[in-house]
C-alpha cells in the first residue's frame, strides 16, 4: 500500500535495541533478596552453576553489612541469561526469592522506572475510568466519612477521600470509587447540583490532568470557531454631511 507516495510497512512492534541488531547483550546481573546471612563466596558458590564468574561484589553498609542486593559478572551473555532465568529457582530459606536481571546504569533504571510507573497510572486510570467520581464544593467540615455517606445509597464504595491542604484541612474536593459502572452513574446524575449544606455540589467522572486540559482545548477551539462562524451585525455609515439621530436612527438630510 502507498501513502503520499511512500510504501507502507507494517510489523511486530519491536523494541530499538533489538531494532539495532538484536536484544541487548550483558554479562553483569543484579541480584536482590539476598540472604543476611550469605557471604560473597556463597554468593559467589550458587551462581557458579550458570557459568564462569569473572567477579562478585555485596553492597555494603557502614558496618559492613551488606544490603541485601549485589552483582556477578559472568564470562559471556549466555552465561548471565542463564543466571536471570534460573536465579528465583535458587532455595535460599527466604520468604522472598532471589530477583536477578540484567545490570542498568542509574540513568537508563530511573528512565525504565518512570515509563512504568506512567504506564501503570494509565493502566489504573482506565480501569477505574467510569468508577471513579470527582466531587467538589464540598463543606469545609467535610472528611472521608461524610463523603462516603453522601454517596453510600447508589451501591458498593470502593475507596472514598476528602483531599486536604498541609493543615490537615478539606480543600473542597474529593473522589469516590464505586464497584460498578452502574453505580456510578446513578450517583452521577442524583447528586451532580444537588444543594449539600450551604451550596451545591459538583459531580463528574475523574479525569487525569492531561485529559482535562485537552477536553478544555477542544471545547476552546469549539467556541473560536462558533463565533467565527457567526454573521456580523450590519454596520452603517452616515452620508458624508450628515447627522445619525441617537434615537430614531435616523439620518438628517444634508441642507442644499
């Protein structure tokens, strides 16, 4: 297929280092959840089985302690995917397996972190996108708990909470989580504008900041081209001479 005169190309989406010529080659593996009680030479003993170790290395503490995680530098690739995939099947006598992948310099483990955490708030946000109710103008005594039984009556509440300032004051707003879509529908239309204490209340469905201010561009651009759109009143000019009366709108002929 061509589009604007190019060839189309459509694939499995792969990612760029395996675009560049294959997945990422390593040989060092960091390893968490390790015993307090293992030493490096232990360390060193129960990865020895996927290969030959070129150095070992337990982070340590002031008192020399180590801190629980550390690295193994294999001899080849090979030898250190097999340590990633086999080190959970490590007995250890901990509750918490060993968790080994591959070694990440700080930038490129704090760029991988961040993407996740994005894509895990995203991937919540979805899931309660229709659950999830924005509730502002609430009463300056407003908590958790009033909130909750403002809106109890429409079904099953999930989690319920009065956002507060640094004082430990409401700030007029807060979120309710129903079980169902339903529900949450319900509570939208019965309580959206409906006269709580001194003044009414404002119900929506959550939305993430991003969102909201890409909703509120479109309803901006939406009302510039309205108005554009719109015919302009005709405008009339007096003849050259003339006088336009304030009140009649009429024009008072030129004398000859």
């Amino acid at each position: 297929m061509l589009l604007n005169g190019k060839k189309v190309y459509v694939g499995l989406h792969e990612r760029r280092s395996e675009r560049q010529g294959g997945a990422i080659r390593f040989t060092n593996v960091y390893v968490k959840n390790i015993p307090a009680a293992w030493d490096s030479e232990k360390f060193e003993s129960e990865f020895s089985t996927f290969g030959k170790i070129t150095s070992v290395a337990l982070q340590t503490d002031a008192e020399g302690k180590h801190k629980g995680f550390g690295f193994v530098n294999f001899d080849s690739h090979e030898e250190a995917s097999k340590a990633v995939d086999g080190a959970k099947d490590i007995v250890t006598g901990e509750e918490k397996p060993l968790f080994a992948d591959r070694f990440q310099k700080k930038t490129e483990r704090s760029s991988f972190l961040a993407k996740r955490y994005a894509d895990l708030r995203r991937e919540k946000m979805e899931r309660y996108k229709n659950l999830n109710l924005y509730v502002k103008n609430l009463e300056d005594d407003a908590d958790d708990a009033k909130l909750r039984t403002m809106f109890e009556e429409f079904g099953e509440i999930t989690s319920c909470v009065v956002m507060k300032d640094e004082k430990g004051q409401s700030r007029g707003f807060g979120f309710v989580c129903f079980a169902n879509v339903d529900d949450a529908n319900k509570a939208l239309n019965s309580m959206n504008g409906k006269m709580i204490g001194q003044k009414p209340i404002y119900v929506n469905r959550a939305q993430r900041k991003d969102e909201r201010r890409m909703q509120l561009e479109t309803q901006f651009q939406a009302n510039m081209a309205g108005q554009r759109m719109q015919p302009m009143a005709p405008v009339f000019y007096t003849p050259h001479g003339s006088v336009m009366a304030q009140h009649g709108m009429m024009y008072q002929q030129p004398m000859m």
